[in-house]
C-alpha cells in the first residue's frame, strides 16, 4: 500500500471512531435527559392530583367497597375506560380522606374529559356504592358508543329535574324576585312598594290553590280556560286578565330548557274580551267650573284640618297620578326651585319627574307645613303615614261626584290634557303637545321620549313651568270670572 493510501485509511478510522463515540455519548445523555423529563412530569401528576396515590386493580388486587372505604386512590381497568375512586387527602388528619369521589377517564372528540359519578358511599344520601358507581360507568359506556357526552347529558338530566319541580314552587321563587325588584324601561330601579307586593301575593295565592301541585308539563289549557272562566262567571274580568299575566311569567321563568310550553298564552280567542274604559273625566266647561268650586270650598267639620281636601286641590293644580300626591314627601320639595320632584322610584315611567309649582300650589303647601311639616309624608292624617289609594275619590262622592261615570281623582288628569292641548290664542295653538305630554309624564310618544333623556326631567321645564302657573291661573278664573288669566308670549316650545 502506498504512503498515501495508507494514511488516508487513518484519518477513515479516526474519523469513524470519533463518530461512533459521539452517537454513544449522545444517547447517554437523551437517556438521562428523559429520566429527568420523567421524574419532572411524575411530580407534576402528584401535585395536580391533590397529592392522591394510585392503586392500579389487578387479579390479586381486586377493588371491593371494603378496600374502596379504606384505600387512599384505588383505579379499575374497562374495555371502554377507567373507573377510579380520587380521594382528596385531609390535611387537618393525616392519613384520613377529606372526600372520595368515583370518577372516570374517556376522551369525547379528541379530548381528554373527566366524568364525576359522585361521593363513595352506602348508595344511599346521593352517594355510590361500588356497584352504582359501576352502573354509572356503563352508563357512560352507553352514551359514549351513542355519541353522547357523558358529563353534557347529566348537566342535562340536573335542568330536567329541576324543571320537574311543582309549579307552586316556581311560583314561590319568582315571587321572593319581585319582591326585591323592579325594572323599568329595562332597568331595576327600586324595592317594589309594600302595597303593590300584597296585591302580587294574593294573586299568587290563587294560582296556587289551582295549579300548585302540578308540574308545568302537566298544566294543560282546557284546565286553564276552566280557571279564567270562573273569574269570568263572577264578572272579574280585570282580575282575570292580571292572574294570567302572572301565570304566564311564572311559566316562562319556569323553562329551563327553553321548550317554550306555556298554556297561559293566547288565550283571548276562548275568553270575553276585557274592553278597558278610561277613567271618568270632565272636558266640558260648565262641568269644570262645578267640579273646581265643590272641591275649593271649605269644610269647616272636616277632620285634621282638611287635609283630604288640600291634598285633592293639590292634585288638581299639579295634575300628577293621585297615588303620587298621596305619598309625597316634603323632602321633595324644593322651596327656592319651585319645584317638586317626584322620585323614579314612585313613576310609572321609571324616570324623576318634575313639577312646576304654581304660586296657588305653594300657597296650599305653606299652609300645609304648619300642620304637617314635622313629618315625612306631607298629606297625611292620624298618623305619619301617606293617604290611602281611595281617600281622594271618596272625598268626591261626598260631594256628590259619581266617580265611576262623571269624574275621579285621576280624571284631573284627562281634563287638564284636553284642554291644553285643545287651548288657542288667536287660532294658533297655545301649547306645544310635547309640553303637555311631558308634564303628564307621558313617556309613549318617542319625541318626548328623546327629550327626556336627552334633557332628564328638567326638559323644557320653562316651558312646562308656564304652562302650570296659567292652569292654575285658568282654575281661578273658573272660580272667579272676574279673574284674568294671562298667558306670556312663549308659551309654546
């Protein structure tokens, strides 16, 4: 062999030599680098876990409920999982279990999922036995092979039994929400008055003497065509109408499984119609004239110094729903504004709602504070306390006013509309309409409605405060034609 030859073989050798070496040192070191990863991985196992052990079932090592009760982790092997008892040690008592719970291991499209059948127990009191929890494992087995989620169809079967709950119950719960709740125009606003939550209950009361042993389910609708037509047959046509109003809430807030059955609605085609009548109101102005000089004059043996009689003059100036005047509080007023605000929680519409004192109310309020003013509700009589719902139409059936067919406390309101918006100056309107339908708090027509919440309650409130102080003006004239009533340029917005 040549000199060349022979010392290109070497540097082969060597260079073979070198290689093989480094193949060998590499693979020590990914084996040491896995046994690292490995015990790095265990440890994490173990913290996840609670600090569990595992005891793999065997032959020799069969899992039976005595080893169950006693055994810290125990796992038995299926054809179609893991069924395992994860025991969650106490740490306030070494060697004791805080809680046992029979889980199994499955995957459900690709993922890695948990299903907790519940505690390990006597099978009784919610817990499993061995052989329950074996049971639910099957069970498990079943859906899976039907392509069903085991933990998805028992979060199913929980809002089923809840739904199977007795109607009475709903009722019950969606009671206690009313109570604590009041939502206006989308908004919880206040705590419902005490008065209007006894009116709710007492209805409630009815629905459950007739419904409150039967599931949703079972509530059919010629059972519920039979219980409006006995209100029918006693001409509670109202009441009727509320009561199924409130079952079909109660129905809706029953459905947890958003199936929409609900035998409360559509019911209008088998039932008398309810044709609402507005409440009484006097427009013509000879009626009116009557009707303002029999509240305005005095009555020397009234009780606690009239108070009935100022608070239904007060009504008429202002012109507010009759409830709001009955529960005034002096804490709402406003002396050096002029004002009197009447707060969302009261509002049918859900918003504060201004109202311009004219120089007769204030006059009616002065008089008032020397009677009342230590109190907090301003109309009151006996005691610190707001007049009742029926206190202002039976101060005008007194005095001879047929509250159902002629005019009542509410009436004020329909008078003072008709005649403002139906009031000319020289063959021009004399008030804007959203003036008018803003002072009554009538929030329906989408102009006043933008209004009041670009502007709040104090929108257009110049105007509005004209516009009172010439209706108080008109009511004197009414009382004293002598009287003039001037209305200031710029009455209108």
């Amino acid at each position: 062999m040549s000199k060349a030859n022979s010392k290109g073989v070497t540097q082969n050798v060597t260079h073979w030599m070198i290689t093989r070496r480094g193949e060998q040192q590499c693979r020590r070191h990914l084996t040491a680098l896995r046994s690292s990863l490995s015990r790095i991985g265990c440890a994490t196992r173990a913290r996840s876990h609670s600090k569990a052990t595992m005891e793999t079932a065997s032959p020799s090592n069969k899992l039976t409920d005595t080893r169950a009760s006693a055994t810290n982790r125990l796992r038995e092997a299926t054809a179609g999982g893991w069924l395992y008892l994860f025991v969650t040690p106490d740490v306030s008592r070494p060697g004791n279990a805080a809680s046992k719970l029979w889980r199994i291991d499955y995957r459900f499209h690709g993922r890695q999922k948990t299903y907790s059948i519940g505690p390990y127990g006597n099978g009784k009191d919610g817990t499993f036995s061995l052989a329950d929890a074996r049971r639910e494992r099957d069970r498990a087995k079943d859906l899976l092979k039907d392509g069903k989620d085991p933990s998805i169809e028992k979060q199913l079967d929980k809002h089923r039994q809840a739904a199977a709950r007795p109607f009475g119950q709903w009722a019950d719960e969606w009671l206690a929400k009313k109570k604590v709740e009041k939502v206006k125009r989308g908004r919880i606003v206040a705590v419902r008055d005490p008065k209007t939550i006894e009116v709710i209950e007492l209805r409630v009361g009815y629905i459950k003497n007739r419904f409150g042993k039967l599931c949703r389910q079972d509530i059919k609708r010629p059972d519920v065509l039979a219980f409006k037509r006995s209100s029918e047959a006693e001409g509670k046509l109202e009441t009727r109408d509320r009561v199924r109003s409130i079952c079909e809430q109660i129905c809706d807030y029953a459905d947890v499984e958003g199936d929409g059955y609900n035998p409360f609605r559509n019911l209008n085609g088998q039932m008398i119609a309810n044709i609402s009548t507005p409440r009484p109101g006097i427009t013509e102005p000879r009626d009116v004239t009557r009707v303002f000089k029999l509240i305005s004059a005095p009555r020397t043996r009234a009780r606690f110094s009239d108070v009935v009689g100022l608070a239904l003059r007060f009504d008429a100036l202002t012109i507010p729903r009759p409830g709001m005047v009955n529960e005034m509080e002096w804490s709402e007023v406003d002396w050096d504004a002029k004002r009197w605000t009447i707060p969302a929680t009261k509002m049918k519409t859900g918003w504060d709602h201004a109202v311009p004192l004219s120089r007769q109310a204030l006059a009616i309020l002065r008089s008032l504070q020397k009677l009342t003013g230590h109190r907090r509700y301003a109309f009151s009589c006996s005691k610190d306390a707001p007049l009742s719902n029926n206190t202002l139409n039976k101060r005008l059936r007194l005095l001879g006013i047929d509250t159902k067919t002629d005019h009542c406390a509410h009436g004020f309101r329909t008078t003072f509309s008709t005649l403002s918006h139906h009031e000319e100056i020289k063959d021009a309107k004399a008030w804007d309409g959203d003036v008018v339908e803003l002072q009554l708090a009538h929030l329906d027509n989408s102009t006043v409605e933008e209004l009041y919440k670009k502007h709040g309650p104090l929108a257009l409130i110049g105007s509005r405060t004209k516009l009172m102080q010439h209706w108080a003006d008109r009511i004197d004239h009414w009382l004293d034609p002598k009287k003039v009533m001037p209305i200031k340029r710029g009455a209108q917005a």
